[in-house]
C-alpha cells in the first residue's frame, strides 16, 4: 500500500542524518492501522449497503403492490415524476409527459381551459378526493377514476409539490404490477471508494499516496510542503484534527469541496511525533445517504397518502409496520401492532360471518407468490365495525432473493360491494315499481325460448299497453300517473300465478312472461288481467278515472322466434288490439297478414317492390267535412297509400307500413305519393281544384331525408300545382322523437307555400308546446279521443281543451276517427272545424272520388 515510501525515506531529514528506519516504522505503522481502517471501512460500507438493499426491497415492494397510479406534479402544474401505472394510464412515456402540464395530460380534447377539481385543489393548495365519470370531458382516460389529491409540503409546512393518486374504479387490481415496474427506477448504490493517505509533521505534508493526490486533483509533488490546512477544514479551523476520527470537508485543487472522513492517529519516532492521516472522499456515501433519505421520505408520503391499508410482516407472519389507513381499518396503532401475527391484526371473516378457511398472508410467504384473496372477505377490527375489504398479500424478498417477510394491500370496498349490488338491481329493476326492467325481461325471454316446447313446456309472452294512462298523466301530473302505475301493479300482481313474471317495458308498458302455459291458457290469464283493469277505478282528488289495457299475446317458439322478434309480434299483436277499438286481448298468429308474421319482413319488401313495379300500389282518399259554422271555402282529402295484392284485394296497411318503416323503404313510398298525387292534381279540371287540399302523410325517414323536399320543390314545379293544395301530416310520435328536425321540415314546406297538420295530436304524451313551436295550419285529434267522447268526461274536456287552444293559436281542429253520429254531434257542439271518419265517408279510390 505504501511502496512508495521507502524512496520518500531517503527524502526526508531529522537533524542533518537520513532516518531511513523511522521513516520505515512510521510507514509500517501506518500500514498496519490504514489497513485495519479499511477494513472497518468496508465492513461498514457493508452494512449500509445491506441495510440499503433491505430497505429498497421493503419500499419498492409495498410501492409496487399499491394498486393505484401515482404521480407528483409541481406548484407550476406540470408533471414531475410518475409511477408506470399513471404512464400506461395516459399513453405517455416517462420522457414525453415528464414537464407536461398535467390538465393537457389528463383532460379530454376539446374541452378548453376548464378546470377540474384536481386542478383546483392544486391552484387553491389544499387537499381533497373526487371521482371522474368516464364520459367526462375532463376525463381522457376512458375509465372510471378516483382522484386523491395531497399536497406535499417540507418540515416547515411550505407546499413544495403535489402527490396525485388515481384508483381505477372499474379495475381495482393492477396496481402491484405498477409498483414492481417502479423497482427498476431506483437507483443503485455500489460505487467503491478510494482512501489517500499522509504523513504530517510540523505542520506540514511530508509524503503521500497517489491517491489522495488523484483525490486532491494535485500531482504528489505539489502536495509535499503543503499545510493541510490548505486541503482539509475541521469546522471552523482549517487544520487537520487532534482526534482519531472526524468528518471534514475537503478542498480540490479547483476549489470544489467534498466531504470525506478522516482517521488519524499519533506516532512517536526519536521523541518527535508526526501523524499519519487516512482521507476517504465519502461523498458518494453522502449522495447515497441522502437519495436514500429522499426515496424513504416519498414512499412513507406515498403510502400515508393512498387510499389502501398496507402492512408488512416479517417471514414468520410478525407485523412490522402498518401505514395510517391500515391502522384506520385495524383498530391498531403500528406501534402497537409492532411483533403481533398478522391474523390478529387482520382478521378476516368471510361476509356470511364464518371465519376465512384461509391465511393469504400465510400462503404468500409459504408458497412465495402473490395470493389474492377471495372476494366475499370483511374485515373485523377491535372497534367492532365491520369493512368488507380486498386483500392481496406478496411475499418481500431481498435482490438476493432471500425472503424478507411480506406485504399486505387492503382496501375498503364496503361502499363498492355495496353500490355494485345496488348497481346491479337497478340495470335489472324499474326504479318506481320494483319490477324488472326491459332489459332484464328480454334476458329471460331468450332463456325461455331456449327452454320452450310443446305441451307444459309452452310459454307466452303478453304484452300490455295502458289505455288511459296518458289521460291521468296529463289532467293530474306525473305524480298521480306514478301512484296509478304502483296501484295498477298491485292489480296485476293479483291475478298472475307464483311462477309468472311481470316487468315494466316502458311508460305505460309492461310485459309478462307465463311459464308453462298453453297459449288457450294464456288467453284466459290476459283476459283476467284486460277485466282487472277495467274493472279498476283509480280515484284522484276527488275525481275518478276508468282505465283500459290493450294486450297482445304471442307463444314462444324457438324455432321461428329471435327474442327481439317475438317482442315485436308482441308489440304487434298489442297494437291490433288497440286499433280494435282498445280493451281488448289479441293474440299474434304467425299465419295471418301482418307485422311479424311467419312470412317475415324480408317477405313483405319484396312484395312491396314487385307491387311498385307491377302498379298494383293504390292512391285511396277520405273526405274531411267542415262541421257547424265552419266557411266551406276548403275541400281538405286525406290520401291514403293502399296495395293491392296478385288477387286485386286491398292488403290493410299496417301489414305492409311497419315492414317499410323498419326497412327504410318508407321514404320512397311517401315519394311515390307525392308524385302521383301531383300528377292526379294537375290533370283535374280547373274547377274541381278550387279550393281542393290534399293531406299527405310524411314518415320520419321522409322528414330526416335532405333530398325529399328537393324532390318536392322540383315536382312542384313540374307539374304546376299550387303548393297552397298540399298538406303536409306529421304524426305525433314522429314530432316527439326528434322535435327540432320536425319543426324544420315543417317550416321549409311552409316557406313553400304548403300546409302542415299535426296527426294524432294527444296520442303520445306530447303537450301543448307542440302547437307552439310548430307552424300549424291544421290540428288533428286522435281517434281514440273519438271512440271515448260519448261516454267519457275526460276525453270530452282534453278535446275541449285542444280546439281552444288551437283557435286561440290559429289553428284549426279537425276530428279523427268519428264512428257514430252521436260522436259527430259532439265534436260539432264543442266547436271543432272538421271531422274525418267512417261516419261521414269510407276511404275510396282517388280515381272514383275525383272521376275527371
């Protein structure tokens, strides 16, 4: 170690005479304790690096099982530093979000400069927690999170950064993988370190090894003479210490200082005494002790910080540590828990009450993997509560791979458990009734078609539709309309078997499922339930309200039914009970004409396109007659679309209607009407048009297609019509579904120059906005209204009430479906313009009305 100092005997001089020998013992001496320093040195360094090592491990560990993503965002608002989970969150790679303000990171595109709660609390400096819904536009993440926002402040209280946790509301696992990708982020600690010594004597070196030179950034000529005050300060004084041991700052040649520790000690040669000095530069030692005391300060921030309870064990199950939500869950201090099995602290009970049948702490360390445990776990704590909980345990292991006990991550999901259990009932259950939803019913119509066949093995599904809902929904407010429907499901309820399932499919629509029932059966149960109703009064405020219920039943066949199919031959059968005459039960048979017969849709647009092709469409018309005082200066005709089939029999329209609307074929059907009706028009004689309108009925697909008005302004003028002759009906549910394109068509056929009537006014929950926002020339009733006019006081007010309105807007009424002259004399006494129905004049040929 020291080969050099025989030459720097020869060197150096006491009294005149070369004293080689002491010069030989002080560096023998000196060799023997620098020697024995270094060994010390090195066991030490040793153990800090044991220590080091045993530390990371426990850190990185309990970091890498959270299951949260973590990040730290400056006072500026820009992302500092992130664990992977956060990174794999946003897509970004440390080195292009690192320095990115973190509202660009986190925010979806387009929403501006809006701030959210997290960026709030970091402007305002303060703590908090908030969740993000995926479908926030602050939120670009696509789940579901929960955002804990901690402000890191230094000993002194003084912000210094902003600590962020997100959980993943959707996901609550994942966060161990984040934390064991975060181990390769630490920084290892393995530099050796270099030792320089001296001899010292009177103040002054004289002799040295090369590496304090290389330490000093001095060749060892300059060294020699030097004080070593000139290279070492002991606190305040610039000289080296009495003591054996010190830490000093050193001194380079270019005048950076470094710390070092210095070990010295006394020699005696021929009554003189000089020293020898061991300098080793610990600067490395000092980062490592310092990035260490940074990496133990973060992750005991982090972990006081996230929203889960972690504890850590030794390899014999012993707690060693619990960190603040831990002690929270357990009812214990860390402290306290300090040496306690782990069971004791944690223990576990399945959520029935009966204790776990397994230790996952006990499995993790015996079998050295990660254990999950199972999912129906709570938490009993010594305060007595009760948290059900998610528990995962890993084992902790050295980068030795020696095992160093293990690390427990425990979350609280009492309140998830039980939003998922409420969650779940909700997407199943109609929340003002209790019943199963639509969604929920269709689930168990597809297993009953599995499960269906002949016999008792046959089920029906019955499909019910409320005649007078909408009445008491209108006249009284939501409030009575919910009290009837609540009223009318204790009714049902009643005559409907243990085994039969009753779900609300919507407003005024329910369903029911009859499990091992005949359909000659069913029909018995629908016809109980149509007289239940009927039978039913509901009373409000003093007044009293008959009702109605229109049902279609249809049998389940798994071989001709898709679920979706079999609710729509349902549907269908219900809407031709109402078109009946309502009250009524009709069942679905797959051989008759219709919606959602056996010959299927498919069927029916082939047959409309051979009967286009083959002219065997037919243009009928129905008068509508003014009634009482009103000026007979209009002669308005409904047209109506016919089809004659290969016999030259008129197919009903709602057999072939439906099947158009579903395909998208109704939008040509509605052109071919136009043009023929303009075509008719033109060819009158001059005074057959005077005053002559034509009522058209328009679909949704006409009203949403840009190009049908074009087609319109161009056959206009093609064939010379007046526009003031066409008529324009948009049915009400059309209105509804879509309000704003509707008002459009209707304002661009009124720019024009036609007319526009409101169809089926009061049919379908619309209200008198309706007759605001739309530029009417004509209001039609429903014909329901005129079926119960005679004998219902309700509908006979409503009417009232529509004919005033409308002509205190301008509008004039007219009468749907008036069968009888009694309804006819109503209508006219109550002051309504016009009339429609069978009672005045069937539907007939255009070409036999307008014969010339």
């Amino acid at each position: 170690m020291l080969a050099a100092l025989p030459e720097a005997a020869r060197a150096v001089s006491v009294g005149g005479a070369v004293e080689s020998p002491w010069l030989w013992s002080a560096a023998l001496a000196l060799a023997v304790g620098v020697g024995l320093y270094g060994l010390t040195l090195r066991r030490r360094v040793q153990r800090l690096q044991a220590e080091l090592r045993r530390s990371e491990a426990e850190w990185a560990n309990a970091l890498e099982f959270a299951e949260d993503a973590l990040y730290l965002v400056d006072l500026d608002g820009r992302l500092a530093r992130g664990n992977q989970r956060f990174y794999d969150y946003i897509g970004r790679r440390p080195e292009e979000a690192v320095g990115q303000p973190i509202a660009c990171l986190m925010h979806g595109e387009g929403v501006g400069d809006e701030p959210c709660a997290g960026c709030r609390a970091r402007a305002e400096r303060r703590d908090t927690v908030f969740v993000k819904e995926a479908d926030d536009p602050l939120n670009r993440l696509g789940r579901p999170v929960e955002v804990t926002v901690r402000i890191v402040r230094d000993a002194g209280g003084t912000p210094v950064g902003v600590l962020q946790v997100l959980r993943d509301l959707s996901r609550q696992r994942g966060a161990e993988a984040a934390l064991r990708e975060s181990e390769a982020r630490f920084r290892t600690l393995a530099e050796a370190t270099f030792e320089g010594v001296a001899l010292y004597h009177d103040g002054t070196v004289v002799d040295c090894n090369r590496n304090l030179a290389a330490m000093l950034r001095l060749p060892a000529e300059e060294l020699i003479g030097r004080n070593a005050g000139t290279f070492l300060c002991v606190g305040d004084e610039a000289s080296p210490p009495a003591a054996d041991f010190a830490c000093v700052r050193g001194e380079r040649a270019d005048g950076e200082s470094f710390p070092a520790e210095l070990r010295s000690r006394a020699l005696t040669h021929r009554g003189r005494e000089i020293r020898v000095l061991a300098l080793r530069d610990v600067s490395r030692l000092r980062e490592v002790e310092a990035a260490l005391a940074a990496e133990k300060e973060q992750l005991a921030v982090t972990l006081e910080s996230i929203g889960e309870g972690v504890v850590t064990t030794d390899e014999t199950g012993a707690v060693r540590y619990l960190n603040p939500v831990a002690e929270q869950l357990t009812g214990w201090a860390s402290v306290e828990a300090h040496g306690r099995p782990v069971v004791e602290v944690l223990p576990l009970i399945a959520e029935g009450a009966e204790p776990a049948s397994s230790d996952p702490v006990a499995e993790a360390l015996r079998g050295g993997r990660v254990v999950s445990a199972r999912a129906d776990l709570a938490l009993t704590p010594r305060n007595g509560r009760r948290f059900a909980v998610k528990l995962t345990a890993a084992p902790l292991r050295d980068r030795a791979g020696r095992g160093l006990g293990a690390v427990v991550v425990v979350s609280d999901v009492t309140e998830m458990r039980e939003m998922a259990r409420l969650l779940s009932y909700q997407a199943n259950h109609d929340d003002l009734t209790g019943l199963i939803n639509r969604r929920e019913f269709e689930r168990r119509v597809g297993h009953a078609l599995r499960s269906a066949g002949p016999g008792e093995s046959q089920h029906v599904l019955c499909y019910l539709d409320l005649d007078q809902f909408k009445v008491v929904n209108d006249t009284c407010g939501h409030v009575a309309g919910d009290t009837l429907l609540k009223q009318l499901i204790v009714v049902l309820e009643d005559r409907l078997r243990d085994s039969d399932v009753l779900a609300r499919l919507g407003g005024d629509e329910f369903g029911v499922l009859l499990y091992g029932c005949p359909l000659q059966k069913a029909e018995g149960i629908a016809e109980a339930l149509r007289r239940a109703v009927a039978d039913f009064r509901f009373s409000w405020e003093g007044r009293e309200f008959p009702m109605g219920v229109s049902v279609g039943l249809v049998a389940l066949d798994p071989g001709r039914f898709t679920v979706a199919e079999v609710l729509r031959a349902a549907d269908s059968a219900c809407y031709a009970a109402k078109d009946a005459g309502r009250n009524r039960v009709h069942v679905f048979r797959a051989d008759r004409p219709g919606p959602g017969g056996r010959g299927d849709d498919e069927v029916w647009v082939r047959r409309l396109a051979r009967a286009r092709e083959a002219g065997r469409l037919a243009l009928y018309c129905q008068r509508i007659t003014p009634l009482g005082e009103t000026p007979p200066e209009d002669r308005p005709y409904e047209l109506l679309l016919r089809l004659r089939d290969e016999a030259g029999g008129i197919v009903p329209p709602m057999a072939f209607i439906p099947v158009a609307e579903r395909h998208g074929v109704m939008a040509d059907l509605d052109r071919w009407v136009v043009d023929r009706a303009l075509r008719a028009w033109s060819q009158l004689p001059v005074v057959e048009t005077e005053g002559l309108v034509l009522s058209l009925n328009v679909s949704a697909q006409s009203i949403a297609d840009g190009a049908f008005l074009e087609d319109l302004a161009e056959a206009l003028a093609r064939t010379g019509t007046r526009a003031h002759s066409l008529c324009f009906e948009l049915t009400e549910t059309t209105t509804i579904a879509d309000f704003a394109r509707a008002r459009r068509f209707a304002e661009a056929v009124k720019a024009m120059g036609c007319r526009v009537a409101l169809d089926h006014f009061g049919s379908g929950g619309s209200s008198f906005a309706y007759l605001r926002g739309l530029p009417l020339d004509y209001v039609k009733v429903d014909g329901g209204f005129g079926r119960q006019i005679e004998r219902d006081t309700v509908d006979h007010a409503l009417v009232e009430s529509i004919n005033q309105v409308g002509h205190v807007m301008g509008i004039r009424t007219i009468a749907q479906g008036v069968e009888s002259q009694t309804a006819l004399e109503r209508f006219e006494a109550l002051g309504v313009d016009y009339a429609q129905g069978y009672v005045i004049e069937r539907p007939a040929a255009f070409e036999e009305t307008f014969p010339g």
